[in-house]
C-alpha cells in the first residue's frame, strides 16, 4: 500500500540556500585574504627596493640610511598609506638588505577572525657590473 506524502519541501530549499550562501561568503573571504596579503608583500618589496637603491654606497648598504629610507617610503607612498602597518623592520648582511613587514587585516566581511596580521618579508641585493 503506498501512501502519498504531503510534506513540503521549504526546509530542504531552505538548507541548500544556507550552504550556498555559506560557501559564497567562505570565498569571498579566503579571498579578500589573498589579495590583501599579495598587497602588503607588494608593499614590502617596493620598500625594500626603494630603501636599498638609496642607501647603497659601493656596492654595500647603509643601515641607518636603509632604516631611514623605508619609513620615509612607509609614509610617503599611497600603496603604504592605505594599509596598517603594525610593524617593519630591516637588517643589512654584506651586500642584501632585508625587510620583515607586518600590517593589519580587517575582513570586510566580518566572517571569522575580523582582525589579523600579514608578515611578509623581502630582499634586495646590489651588484657591480665590472
């Protein structure tokens, strides 16, 4: 004997759109993620390579003047203005000089952790031609 279901279908529809909205603000939060930490190694490196062509005398960089170069960078370039910058710091061994960059993540959307940080880091190298 079969016998005819009456139901409704509403809470079934009702999942599938939870799990797609779901899935669609998992994304675009992954990758809002992604592109605010390629933005902040983007910074980093112009930075770093700001700081070190004005700061190399024969070949070998200038700490001080390397330090001073990248927070002169950090302040002055629109790229940088527009990010947090929690913290940067430059070390000088022989001929590369090296940037370690953290800045400040807001998610846009709130999802999960609304605040972290992105470190990245970068390196620039001199040469002479002979």
């Amino acid at each position: 004997m079969i016998r005819s279901d009456r139901g409704t279908i509403a809470p079934l529809i009702a999942i599938y759109l939870s799990i797609i909205l779901l899935v669609a603000f998992g994304s675009v939060s992954v990758i809002a993620a992604l592109v605010a930490s390629n933005r902040v190694q983007g910074v980093a490196d112009m930075a770093i390579l700001y700081a070190h062509d004005r700061s190399v005398t024969a070949g070998i960089p200038n700490q001080a003047k390397l330090s001073n170069e990248i927070v002169l960078f950090l302040q002055r370039a629109p790229s940088a203005q527009r990010l947090i910058i929690v913290s940067a710091a430059a070390q000088v061994n022989a001929d590369t000089s090296t940037l370690r960059m953290c800045a400040r993540y807001q998610n846009p959307l709130g999802i999960g952790v609304d605040s972290a940080i992105i470190c990245r880091e970068s390196k620039g190298k001199s040469f002479l031609l002979p």
